[in-house]
C-alpha cells in the first residue's frame, strides 16, 4: 500500500516548520542520521587494503 502523498507533504512541512527538536533527536535520531550511520559502517566494513587511503 503506497504512502498517502498529502500525508507525506504535511510530515515534510511541519518539519520544515519546526525542525527536528533536540530532545527528540536525542530519543529517535532522524531517519537521514541512520543512513549516515550505515554508510560510516559499510564504508568502514568494505573498503580495506592498501587503496582504500589513495582515493579522494
């Protein structure tokens, strides 16, 4: 069943309204914090030997 887009839309203006409070982020980071994390992870899992330190 795909998202309601007018749900999506108001999530995404109240947010943009308020931002992402402190203390709520404190309790459940924001969904773009968790893929950052993944990444740092995958990054640091994956990318091993001795060209990982020769690219930008």
């Amino acid at each position: 069943m795909p998202a309601d887009p007018w749900l999506i839309l108001g999530a995404a203006a109240i947010e943009g309204a308020s931002g992402y409070p402190p203390r709520l982020h404190a309790l459940l980071p924001h969904p773009v914090a968790w893929a950052g994390w993944l990444i740092g992870i995958l990054d640091r899992g994956l990318n091993r030997g001795p060209a990982r330190g020769s690219r930008g």
